[in-house]
C-alpha cells in the first residue's frame, strides 16, 4: 500500500496564497518549503477552508465548466465538513478571521439551495446543524 499523504513536516508557501499570486508568479521557480512547525493554526485553517469552499463550488456547477461538474451529492458533503471546520475553529481563530469564512460557507449554502431542484427545508441543508438555518438577505 502507498502512502499518497502530504509530509507533515513541510508545507509549501504558495499553499496559502488563495489565488492572490500575479501571472508571473510562476516564473518565480518552484515553491519554498516552509516547516509546518512554523505556519500558524489560523493559517492552517484558513487554507483548509479555501481549499473546501473551491471544491464544494466546483461541485455547485460554479467553476469554469459550469453545470458539468454539478454534483450535489458531493457539495452537500463538503459544505457540511466546512461548516464543521468553521464552527468549531471560530472561537480559537478570532472572530477577524472567522467572518470571512462564515460569509463564503453561507454563500456556498445559499447556493446550494439555489442549485437544488428540491430544495430543502430551513435548517436541513448542507451544514446547517451546525450553523442553524441559512436564509437569504433581503
């Protein structure tokens, strides 16, 4: 059996750029490792996190290839692992960091009721035990 896991010791530093690099950035040559004893939870975290909401947006048909990567099967678990995460790191991150990620899983929920041909009762959507029911401002 192989082990296709991450090394626990390193951690690349472009893995917490959340899409903020230039078009040269490449050029730049390959990324740095950096000691994961080094990196801060709340970075950590936050990268998890970014990583979540671009998969569960994938899978709401809202990437590059629109509806043909539409699953909802697999949003709903993936917004449902991110709210989660986001719940229970919200009170050791600080609320500074913790908004932003509320707001993009709440419109991740929205979204997906959005997405859904049935959409389900307040409270029942993807994460919403976690959150509490998810409604629209309006």
């Amino acid at each position: 059996m192989t082990d296709n896991t991450p090394s626990a010791s390193a951690i690349p530093d472009d893995a917490t750029d959340h899409g903020t690099a230039g078009p040269d950035s490449a050029a730049a040559g390959p990324a740095e490792q950096r000691d994961l004893a080094d990196v801060p939870a709340v970075e950590v975290i936050g990268t998890v996190t970014v990583h979540l909401m671009s998969a569960a947006a994938v899978k709401l048909g809202l990437a590059e290839n629109g509806e043909a990567d539409l699953d909802l099967d697999e949003a709903r678990k993936l917004i449902t692992a991110l709210a989660g995460l986001v719940t229970a790191a919200a009170p050791e991150i600080g609320s500074q960091h913790a908004a932003p990620l509320r707001d993009g899983l709440r419109t991740l929920q929205l979204a997906f009721r959005e997405a859904s041909h049935y959409p389900d009762e307040p409270g029942q959507g993807p994460g919403e035990k976690f959150t509490g029911a998810v409604y629209a401002r309006g």
